[in-house]
C-alpha cells in the first residue's frame, strides 16, 4: 500500500476522534471544568471527521487549532506537575489523600500535545511550509 497524503491525513482524522471519545469523559467526570473543554473536544472530533476529505482550508484549521492547543497542553501538563508536588509536601505534613488527581491534566494533555505535534508536523510536512501549496 502507497502512503499517501489522503491516508496519512485519514489516520490523523482518526486520531483527533479517538483522542475527543477519550478525553471527553474524563473531562465530564470534572464537570466545573468541562464548560470550557467541551467545546474544544466537540472541535476535535469535527476537524476529525473533516480531515477524510481533506482540502487546503482544513490544513489551515488544523495548524490553527494545534497552535491554539499546544501552549494549553503545555500549561496542564505543568499544572499538573504542580499538583503532584504540592500533594508530596502535603503527604509529609500529614494529609494529601487526593494527591494523584495531578496525573489526571498530565494523562489528558499528553494526548493532546501528542495530537498537536504529529497534527503540525503532518501538516506542515505535507505542504512543505508553503501556505500555497496544494492538499491532496
């Protein structure tokens, strides 16, 4: 089987879907913060479902998007590093039940950045960093 640029934009529409399906519980499970995550994820699983008929509006979108995604990736994974060690000097002191709620933004930003960076790099490697360039 050839890879394509249709094959290799079809697997990452893919994975924006699998990555929304996933998140989209655990961020559920803390409804206070879904409000804001909610309609990001529904985002996600559109881009997803747009990338099987890919064309050069739907690149813009995806660079768009993962620029927009990547710094808060890079926010809740620190935030959640923080909590972590918070939890530990809360743990010394005789507390910290809840302390392994930090891996919760880690585990789900992980996916998301992880999404972000193969999102940029497909895209961008597709199209050769021209923002002229034909799609697909």
């Amino acid at each position: 089987m050839k890879w394509t640029v249709r094959t290799s934009l079809a697997l990452l529409g893919v994975a924006h879907c699998v990555v929304a399906v996933i998140l989209l519980p655990i961020s559920m499970f803390f409804s206070v913060l879904s409000v804001p995550v909610l309609p990001g994820l529904i985002w996600l699983g559109i881009l997803g479902f747009r990338l099987w008929n890919p064309n050069i509006k739907i690149l813009r979108a995806l660079r768009i998007t993962h620029f927009v995604l990547l710094p808060f990736a890079v926010l809740l994974i620190t935030f959640g590093l923080s909590a972590l060690r918070a939890a530990e000097r809360r743990a010394a002191t005789g507390g910290g039940l809840m302390g392994g709620f930090g891996y919760i933004p880690i585990i789900m930003e992980l996916f998301a950045g992880a999404l972000s960076v193969v999102s940029l790099w497909i895209s961008y490697s597709r199209s050769n960093g021209s923002r002229n360039a034909e799609c697909c």
